[in-house]
C-alpha cells in the first residue's frame, strides 16, 4: 500500500507540474518542433475574434500565441490596428500546431483561391496573389505584452507583432502555400458562382448582424425630417449620446433606392435632395456586400431582373463627383472612413458594415425598418449589438459559412471542423459584438435564447426569409 501511496504522489506531481509549466508556444518551439501542424484560412473579416476564439477552444491549456502584422499590441485578432494578417499557434494533442489567418479581401477569399470565377472582374480564373504572414518560427516578430485573461482556458496569451508578410502562394519557407479553407458571411451561392466541385461548405453555427451606418449630419437630418426633433439644434443638445431610441429609420425599399440608382437624390429620406449622394459599399468579393445585396436588392436571390426583379448595386464607375458618388473599400475601414470624412465636410453618406464594428464620432447606426442594432430592452443601449436580432426583431442578419478545400490537409480539414465547434460552443459572455450563437451549447444554454442565441433562422440559405425556431 505504501509504494502505491508513493507512486500516486509521483504521478500526481508530475501531472501538477507538467500543468503549472504549461506556457505558451514561442517562435522557438515552432521552430524546433520535431512535429508540426500548418494550415492556412481565408475570407472574412467579420468573424475574426470568433475563429481566433474557436482555434484557442481547441489548444491545450496555456499554451496559446498570436501572432499579427500590425502596429497594434497585445490586443485580440481583429481589434483596431491588428492589420488582415494574423498566426494562432499552441499545443493541439501535444502537438505544436499553427493556423495561418488572412482576412484580406473579403469572404470570396474562402472561396477564391479554389474556385473559378471572376468575381473581382479582374479575369476568369482563380486567386494567386492573397498576403499571409511569413513564417512566424524565423519572421521577425517582437513580443508586445499579453491578453490576460481575455481567451477561456489561456491564461497570459503571449502576442507577437511581426514584420514581414508574404504572397502566401509564392512561399518558400516552409509554410502553407494555399489556404485550407476559411469562412464567409455567405455561401459561394450569392457571389453567384458553385463552390461544390471544389470543396465542402458547411454551417459556422453562428449570425452576424449588418447594419447601415450614416454620417451625421444625414443622421440628424433625418431625425427632423422624421418628426423626432423639430431642428438639427434641437438634435445635437437633446440627443448628444445618439441613443438608439432616438435614431431614425430607414426601410428597405429606401436604401435600395439610393444603392441602385446612380441617378438617385436623398428624396427617399424626405431631407435636403440637393445635397451630393455619397454611398459607401465595399468591393464585389466582400461579403458584407453580398449581405447587403442578398437583403436589400434580393441579388441573387430573386433572379434575373427581367423575371426575378432582383436590382443591382451601383459601383464607382456610376460615379459623378457632383451629384452621386460611390466609394468601394476592400476593407470595412474603407467604408467607416469615407463615412467619417463625409461627416467632416458636412456631406451625406450612407454605408452597410457589421455590427462587430462601433458607432463612432461621424458614423451612426440608423434603424432599418423601425429597429435598431444596438437598442436592448426598455430602451436601453446594447453594446454587444446583438438584443433585437437575437429576438428575431432586427431583420439585417446573415449566417455564417465555412469552407473545406478538397485538397486540405488532414489538419487544415480538422482545425476548420474544430473553429466551427468553437464558433457555437464559446461561452456566452464571451461570444463578440454583432454575432448571435445559432443555438445553445453546453456553454450557452437554451435559457439564453432570444439574448445570446436567436429565435430565429434562414436554415443555411441566406435568401431565405427569417423564420422563428419552434
């Protein structure tokens, strides 16, 4: 009995210390790993935290890094100045393992690099210019602090800001030369092309919100014009926080006007239609413009505009810089921007962006259809951006898709399996601004229902109307 008593210590201790020295992997361990998983993912930049969240989901614990070619510091994937080149790297199975992750471009990019297509209108064929970060064993990347206890089960989570970024196709350091996959808002159905040949599209398990922001000189005009405040004075000192309860309204049927026709005037909105239109959308392989697309203009989802009736979004080639002008940003930046500069000149301006991102100074959230984005109950603010979509009341939410190139690495097939587990299996506190969890999990259980996770679907197809969930 006695030497079982000993060798229970011996194992007990050796577990408590394998477990107090967990740390995270470090350029040096990667290098020096006698095994090593890669892969690399693509596509959208709305769910950047959560694929960060559902890659960590499945690292053993403490033993998470990331990696980003920003100026930023020890902030999550996806937080300002973080740049669309990101690495996640940690123990999976005692194994070290690193995922590659470029959220340049847009959702297509889940796509592109496998499928025929010219949705870019840059020529048929398929992507071989999309930007990674170098290797991170031998790139160089400086320690700029940790995430605390930011990611479940990580504690101290070291951050490495690295220098060099590289046409990942073109590698030749011993990484990943073709994304595994990766995810989109949208299925490759609404960028009109058939990904089916080339890999397996899959549900992500959760929504992301959309919303239509304005400047703010539109968003007060609007305001009078809809009868709330009686002058843009009136507006400015009653409603100096811009709460929701107070914001006004645009239907879908008015910024599909303005979206569609370059000959369009702010009459829709009933404020000053002399005033030059400034519509700020994203460029063709985004997935928050085929969002936008799907929601508003019904393309593609109704068809061929002389029997389905679906309308077409205006581009910068519709612009006149007098009278209509139409911005197209590669990155959602692009478009809080020219919102915001507009905002500065005193100018009108009208954009579609997710609700991962804050109303700010020059850019406000408008009601679409009487609902707003951020509005919880009792008129209260939410800032999680998810209350009214959740409640299935907010119509603008679109379902995430992953993506599952046929010619993935078994571990590039695994990790994006495991992130999809992770993206509807985090914690209820922790799942980001403007996304809802699609159902409960043993994190986030069915007593959340209408606050984390929606009431409502469009079962996989985003052309399909919201439907509550019985």
């Amino acid at each position: 009995m006695l030497k079982l008593n000993k060798l229970a210590i011996v194992l007990a201790t050796a577990f408590s210390a394998t477990s107090a020295f967990a740390a995270p992997v470090t350029p040096t361990d990667i290098q020096s790993a006698t095994t090593l998983n890669q892969a690399w993912i693509s596509g959208a930049s709305a769910p950047t935290l959560n694929v960060f969240l559902g890659f960590a989901a499945g690292c053993e614990a403490n033993t998470l890094a990331m990696f980003h070619g920003g100026s930023a510091g020890a902030v999550v994937p996806g937080a300002s100045n973080t740049g669309n080149t990101f690495a996640y790297a940690c123990k999976r199975g005692g194994v070290v393992s690193v995922l590659y992750h470029t959220n340049q471009g847009g959702s297509f990019n889940a796509f592109a690099p496998h499928v025929p297509n010219n949705v870019a209108g840059t020529g048929f064929g398929v992507t071989t210019n999309l930007n990674r970060l170098a290797n991170v064993a031998t790139n160089s990347c400086s320690n700029v602090g940790n995430l605390g206890t930011t990611v479940p089960n990580q504690s101290n989570a070291t951050v490495y800001r690295c220098a060099t970024t590289i046409n990942g196709f073109a590698a030749t350091d011993n990484t990943p030369k073709k994304p595994a996959g990766g995810f989109s808002d949208v299925e490759a159905a609404l960028f009109g092309v058939d990904a089916s040949s080339y890999g397996t599209e899959i549900d992500a398990g959760v929504t992301q919100v959309f919303g239509v922001m304005a400047s703010e000189p539109l968003y007060r005009a609007m305001q009078v014009a809809q009868g709330i405040y009686a002058s843009v004075a009136a507006a400015n000192t009653a409603d100096a926080s811009f709460l929701p309860k107070n914001a006004p309204s645009i239907s879908k049927e008015q910024y599909a006007s303005l979206a569609s026709d370059p000959l369009a005037t702010w009459a829709p909105l009933g404020v000053d239609d002399t005033k030059k239109v400034i519509i700020a959308r994203r460029v063709d392989t985004s997935g928050t413009q085929a969002s936008s697309n799907a929601f508003f203009m019904g393309n593609p989802c109704l068809g061929n505009p002389s029997t389905g009736g679906k309308l077409n979004p205006t581009n910068a080639a519709s612009s006149d810089p007098d009278f209509y002008v139409v911005t197209e940003g590669g990155e959602t930046a692009d478009v809080r921007n020219a919102i915001s500069n507009a905002s500065s000149a005193g100018e009108f301006a009208i954009g579609v962006v997710s609700a991962e991102n804050s109303a700010a100074a020059g850019r406000r959230f408008l009601k679409i259809d009487g609902v707003h984005p951020e509005a919880g109950p009792n008129d209260t603010v939410d800032a999680k951006a998810r209350y009214t979509s959740a409640q299935g009341q907010y119509p603008f939410q679109i379902e995430l898709k992953g993506f599952i190139a046929n010619d993935a690495s078994t571990f590039g097939r695994t990790v994006i399996n495991n992130i999809v587990s992770g993206l509807s299996s985090v914690s209820c506190t922790t799942v980001p601004r403007g996304l809802v969890l699609n159902s409960a999990s043993s994190a986030c259980d069915a007593a959340n229902s209408g606050v984390h996770i929606t009431k409502t679907t469009r079962s996989g197809n985003n052309c399909r109307p919201l439907t509550w969930k019985f």
